[in-house]
C-alpha cells in the first residue's frame, strides 16, 4: 500500500496483486492430458492403464506415477512452482 501526502489532505491506494499465469489442462486423447501455460507446452500427464498416470515435465522428466490424474496433474504444478 502506498500512501500520497497533500499538504490538504492524504489517500491511500491499494495495488491488487496480479493473479498468476494458470496451468491449462487439456484431455489431447483418451488418457493423455497436456499441460499449458501462456499457451506453452509445460507438460503431460498419461494414463498408464493398470499402473496409475505418469507425470512427465516438458523436458521428459519423469516426476512419478500417481493413483489419480489429479496427483499426477498436481505434481506437475508443484515443480513448476504454479
């Protein structure tokens, strides 16, 4: 917060932070969904049928296997600090 000093009176603004860019998820093909953010490629997630869903980095880094698309998805998140 910033505050303005007139010698007839002072105000304060408030400057709302600006939110941060989100992941976008996107179902490509049945068990694949990819991962963007700004509208580049970040990463994916696929479905290892029978194993749980594979989190993969936009560099092929393998970040784990999940129970659920959601841990999977979320672990992606978590390394790119979103």
């Amino acid at each position: 917060m910033s505050t303005v000093m007139n010698k007839h009176r002072s105000t304060a603004t408030t400057t709302a932070p600006t939110a941060a860019p989100a992941i976008v998820w996107v179902a490509e093909q049945s068990g694949l969904w990819v991962a963007r953010l700004d509208g580049e490629f970040v990463g994916m997630v696929e479905a290892r049928w029978g194993s749980g869903f594979a989190s993969t980095t936009r560099l092929a880094k393998s970040l784990g296997t999940f129970g659920t698309v959601e841990e999977a998805q979320r672990a992606l998140e978590v390394s790119l600090k979103v």
